[in-house]
C-alpha cells in the first residue's frame, strides 16, 4: 500500500498550479512565434510548460511515498539429533536406516509449511545431521542454550529432541532456565530394558603425581545382571606400547545390582606421562565389553615448585590468587608480609610481589636479592604501591604516576601476544569481567614486554598495558598495574558457576613466569601434557638470537610420532615475534615430538612427549533413560513418542494452536524526487516542448 505525504501543508499545491499557469501564460498566451500555426499548437505549448513548471515547484515541497511491506514469517522447527555414541547402541543396521527414512520424511513435510532446521548435538552443537554416533559427551543444557541463541529471537515453533536420555555434562535438562517459548518433542531412542554388562565405572585418581611418591587408584566396578559369575581386574602399565601387568585381583560378583571401589596403591618410578590400563575380563552374553577397560594418564614431576606470595598489607587478591595456585598440585604456595620477620626469598622458585614496592617499603635490599638467585617474580601493582621504585624494579613497563588518583579499567586480550596460549573462550569473556583499580598515570610498555592485557579505561580501548610479562636482565618477569582480582573471581564464579576463566589466566601467567630458567634458544612450550581426545593439542614455540632477544624470521617444522610410528608433519605459524602451531584432534594414546629449524647456519631441535586420553563417558550407560525426556516435553509442553512414531509429530505440530506464522509489517518512507520515472517525465516534458518548438520553426 502506497502512500503520498508533504513535509510542507498540501495546499501549496495550488501555488504550484497557479505558478505553472502564470509561467505558461507569460510565454505563449500572446506568442505570435507560431501565428501560421494552429492555434492549438499554443494550448500543448503552454500545457506542456504548465505541466512541467507544476511538477518542479512541487517537488519543492519535499513529498514522501510512504510504503507498507507485509512479511509473512513461517514458524521456524528445530530438529535435534543427539550423535552421542550411547545412541549407537541400539540404533544400527536396519533400524537406524528405518528411523533414516522417518527423519526425513518428517522434514520433508514439516518444509512445506514450516521453516526447517536440523542441528545435531553431543559434544557441541552444530547444524547438519550426519548420524555418524560418534561424539563422546552428551550435554542437553548446551543444546537448549544453543537453540535458545540460534532461534529464540525468531518465530520458533517447536523444537524436536530424539536422543536416548543418557547425559554425561551439563545439568538434567528438566531443570534448565532456559526461556525457550515453544513445545519440545521428544523421540525416545534405545532401550530401558536393564542388560547384562560389567564395567569399569570411575576411576579417581590425582592427574600429577611426584617422583618416588606412591599413589592411589579408585576403581569403582559395575555389574548388572551378572550374579554369581567371577571376573578378574588387572591394572596395567603401558610401556613402549605393551602392557605390563602391575596387579590381578579376581572379582566375584554378587547380585544382579553389583557394586564394588577398590582401592590400589602405585609406585611413581619414572618422570613424565605414565599411562595405565585398567581391564576387567569380559563375561559371556555382555551386552558389551567396550566399556570393560579404562585407560589413565598421570603426570609424573620430579619437583614442586614453591611460591611466596608477598604483600605490603592484607588483601582479598591474595586469596584469591592463592586458592587458584594451590588448586595446582604442582605447586606449594606460602603467603607472607613484607613486615614479617624472617623471610628468605631463596627458599623460593617463584615470588609474587602484590602492592611493593610500596610507599613506605622500597624492598631494595629484597630485589638485590633475588637478581642475584636470578629469581622470577610478578608485580602486581594497587594503590599502596610506589611507582618510582617500581619503574626501576622491572623493565616491562614505564610508569608516571603518584598512586593517589585511580582509574576503573577493563583487560582486553592482546591479538600480537605469543609467550602462550589462552583459549577462545577467556578471550571472548574477559572483556566484560569487573573492571579492576588501576592507578592514574602514563604507562607503557617497553620492547622487552610482552603485552597480554591492554586498558579499557571506560569505552576506551587504549594501548596502554595492564599485564604482561617477559624478561629482563636474562629474568622472567610479570606486571599487573591494577588491583581488584577478587572481583574477577567472584564474577567469573557468578557468570559460569566455576572459576575456569580466572583460573586459566593466572594459572597459565603463573606457570610462563614459574617455568626454570631455559637457556636453549629454541624451545617448545606445551600447555600440557595430557589431552582429551575431543580438544585439539597446540604447541608454542620461542626462537631467539644471541642476545636472547625473540625473533621468529625462519620457518619452524614439527613432527609428530605415535607408538606405532606414524609421523605426522606441520609447520608453525608465525605470530608476533613467536610461534604457534594448532595440530588439531589426534587418536588416543601417546606421542613423541621433534621441532626443528635452522638459524645463523646452525640446526636448532626440540624434543618432547605428550598424550591423549580417551573419553569413555558415553560407555558407561546401556541403559536409556527416557524419564529425563518425558519431563524435558512436560515442562516445554510438548509431546514423547517412540521412533516409530516419529512421522506423527507433523500432526502434533500441526495440530498446536501455538505453532502460527507470523506477519510482520514494515513502514518505508522514500522522497518522491528519489523515483528515476519522475526524472523521465520532467524529461519527457521538456523534450516535448523543445521538439515541437524546433518542428515548427523555432528554439
């Protein structure tokens, strides 16, 4: 629908006629140009004119064609496979072709009068269905939350979930607050009938142990069905590949619901990723015997490093910075003041310096100290610090302040920082976390610095740097110019429920800063040893000339060997002035690794093991539960059917009153003069006009 307006009152039209009739008069109402002419020919003439001089003047009035669209949006169906590997279970051969045809037959008609969409779920959700059943987790909280992001804000229908029930992360879907205003279908996939199964349940154990040390190992061993049969638990160790057998102990099965935690004891006699195989021997008729063995890994350290954090005064940081230290078992960490007799910074390996030097306490003596022990140390820099003696106690940054005023800032993740890797997920979150107190000053940093955390003073992203590390004078080096890390702590605990986001920042500064001195100019940093099987393993890599400064001007190559000798090849990224190199997901078990590159003329290598561990969650259920889907359809209003009912929900649909498209109207207002035709019509007219007149004898 159109429609016609002026920005000026619709009367002055008649000033417009009026002015083209004058105009038209004026020239051709007593005109004897063409007086051997018809005397029509001065009536179109002067029409002309008048039509031409009408339209002009108004057009000056500013008019606007108002326009109304009307969009009618088809409600959007979700479609929802879980991938999950417990699915497999049951779903294979004939019936998983069966349930094939009926998922499709189900999108074809819910295409015809709704907007379709298949998204699959298990380890993360994603669009496109495949069937393949090979994710390792199932988490129904980050399928609702995913919907809820990816189509919440449109015209969401219903949403259909065919899984088997079991999940493994996340909470129970029924208790989920997710706003999702639509009715959730569900399919109940696999069986709830209790099979016969034994299984290797949990095992506790620490993820790092010590050398010399003996550990523990919790088995915790599940039967179902099994009653009055006898089995063995063996735990082995792999070495180069084989299996060495540590411990056998015979298991003899009680009742069909058979419960049973061992506890064993291992010697850690050998630095580095020990991995270790927990079997138990398979019984006939299990339904089965995937889920019969478990393999571990353990970290095993020939050290504890020890960490002294020193304050100027009592602090909240300091907790906080504590608990996330001690929750590493690779370290042991002690907290004093600055005023507390006896201190000897020697017995140390690691020293965080929170608010000193400080106004009243310049710790000279205690830096001569530790240059001399060649000790690393972080400065972590509030309000009750003195800047001066700062900016000569590190050459990270360069510091002009007097501490008596403060800014509210925010830390913005570099893009240029190298010295290691945070994951995607502090970096997006990090920003929006609590700003902290930061003195008011000129800050910057030096070329010695690398930058991880810039200022957001505000709205203001400035250069200026609010942590970074490196080295000076041969020392590793942290700075932290603001105080108030207790509040990312509890924000990061609020926001996520964990404190995985602060953990990952200080933890991962920490242990770059904490690492003994490397004096070899090419080296490897690996943020850990052992990996899950779902997340990709990345590398970093340092590079420096003779004067230890980093460079990363020649390429870097790795390789990478699995226990049975299949070498894989990359080439690291250049970023910054260091190294990065993303390998991907690798299979499970364990790896050696060779860098080289070639610098000045000289060959530069770096060695080095790490592992993948299995996720073997989806194997520890058989047993579908579809009481979870149930109450996931009642609390959304919807439905559960069975597979071979999975065509009756387009009737479902179809049949819910709340499933309705919906119309959207737009208004759009465009100034008349914007139409190319009226340009063509003014053109017209004038062309008209001069063609006749020249026709007939004149300009």
């Amino acid at each position: 629908m159109l429609d016609l307006s002026f920005q000026y009152p619709a009367w002055f039209l008649i000033f417009c006629v009026l002015l083209g009739l004058g105009y038209a008069m004026l020239l051709y109402y007593r005109d004897t140009t063409f007086r051997a002419q018809s005397k029509n020919l001065n009536r179109w003439l002067g029409l002309l004119r008048w039509a031409t001089i009408t339209l002009l003047s108004a057009l000056l009035l500013s008019p606007l064609l108002k326009s109304l669209l009307t969009e009618t949006k088809k409600p959007v169906i979700v479609l929802a496979q879980d991938q999950s590997e417990s699915v497999a279970t049951d779903l294979q051969g004939q019936a998983l072709e069966q349930y094939k045809q009926n998922w499709n037959l189900l999108r074809e008609g819910l295409s015809a009068d709704y907007e379709v969409h298949e998204i699959a779920f298990g380890d993360q959700v994603r669009e496109g269905v495949d069937f393949a059943f090979n994710d390792k987790i199932t988490n129904f909280s980050q399928l609702l939350r995913g919907v809820y992001d990816l189509y919440g804000g449109q015209n969401l229908g219903a949403v259909v979930v065919a899984s088997d029930g079991i999940y493994n992360q996340g909470s129970n879907p029924s208790y989920s607050d997710v706003a999702i205003s639509a009715p959730v279908y569900t399919v109940a996939l696999g069986d709830t009938t209790p099979k016969q199964d034994l299984l290797v349940k949990r095992v506790f154990h620490n993820k790092i142990a010590y050398l010399g040390d003996k550990f523990t190992l919790q088995i915790d061993l599940t039967a179902n069905n099994c009653a009055s049969k006898q089995t063995v638990l063996n735990i082995s160790k792999i070495v180069d590949g084989q299996a060495r057998t540590l411990q056998s102990i015979p298991i003899n099965i009680q009742g069909n619901d058979f419960f049973l935690t061992k506890e064993v004891q291992i010697e850690a006699d050998k630095p580095g990723v020990a991995e270790y195989l927990i079997t138990v021997a398979g019984l006939p008729g299990e339904v089965t015997v995937a889920n019969n063995r478990k393999e571990i890994f353990i970290d095993v350290l020939d050290a504890r490093q020890k960490i002294l954090l020193l304050a100027n005064s009592p602090h909240p940081d300091l907790s906080a910075i504590k608990t996330t230290l001690e929750g590493n078992k690779n370290y042991q960490v002690s907290l004093a003041y600055i005023a507390d007799p006896g201190i000897d910074p020697v017995k140390y390996d690691f020293i965080v310096l929170h608010n000193l030097p400080s106004t009243t306490n310049d710790i000279a003596g205690l830096l001569n100290t530790l240059n001399e022990k060649r000790i690393p140390r972080m400065f972590i820099a509030g309000m009750q610090t003195g800047y001066a003696a700062l900016s000569k106690a590190q050459g990270l940054a360069s510091v002009q302040s007097d501490g008596k005023q403060s800014d509210d800032v925010q830390g913005i993740v570099s893009s240029k920082f190298a010295a290691f890797t945070l994951s995607q997920r502090v970096m997006e979150v990090l920003p929006s976390f609590n700003p902290l107190t930061a003195a008011f000053g000129n800050f910057a940093a030096t070329p010695q610095a690398q930058v991880l955390l810039t200022k957001r003073i505000g709205k203001v992203d400035t250069d200026q740097p609010l942590l970074a590390v490196g080295e000076t004078n041969g020392i590793k080096t942290g700075i932290l110019l603001a105080e108030g890390l207790w509040k990312w702590r509890l924000f990061d605990f609020l926001q996520h429920q964990n404190n995985e986001v602060f953990d990952e920042l200080i933890g991962k500064t920490v242990q770059y800063l904490s690492v003994k001195e490397d004096k070899r100019k090419f080296r490897i940093n690996l943020d850990k040893n052992i990996f899950n099987e779902n997340e990709p393993v990345t590398f970093g890599a340092e590079l420096y000339n003779d004067n230890y400064e980093l460079t990363n001007t020649q390429d870097v190559s790795m390789s990478i060997r699995n226990r049975d000798g299949k070498e894989f090849t990359y080439t690291f990224n250049k970023l910054g002035k260091a190294y990065a190199l993303n390998a991907g997901i690798l299979p499970v078990g364990a790896y050696t690794y060779k860098a080289e590159t070639n610098f000045n003329g000289v060959a530069l290598a770096y060695e080095g093991r790490f592992s993948v561990q299995p996720i073997q969650l989806e194997l520890f259920e058989t047993t579908a539960n579809h009481a979870v889907l149930r109450a996931l359809s009642t609390k959304f209003g919807g439905e559960t059917v069975f597979p071979a009912q999975l065509t009756s929900i387009l009737e479902k649909i179809k049949a819910n009153q709340t499933v309705k498209p919906v119309i959207y109207q737009t208004t759009s207002t465009n100034p008349l003069i914007n139409l190319k035709w009226i340009f063509a019509l003014l053109a017209l007219l004038l062309s008209a006009e001069w063609f006749l007149r020249r026709y007939f004898g004149s300009y």
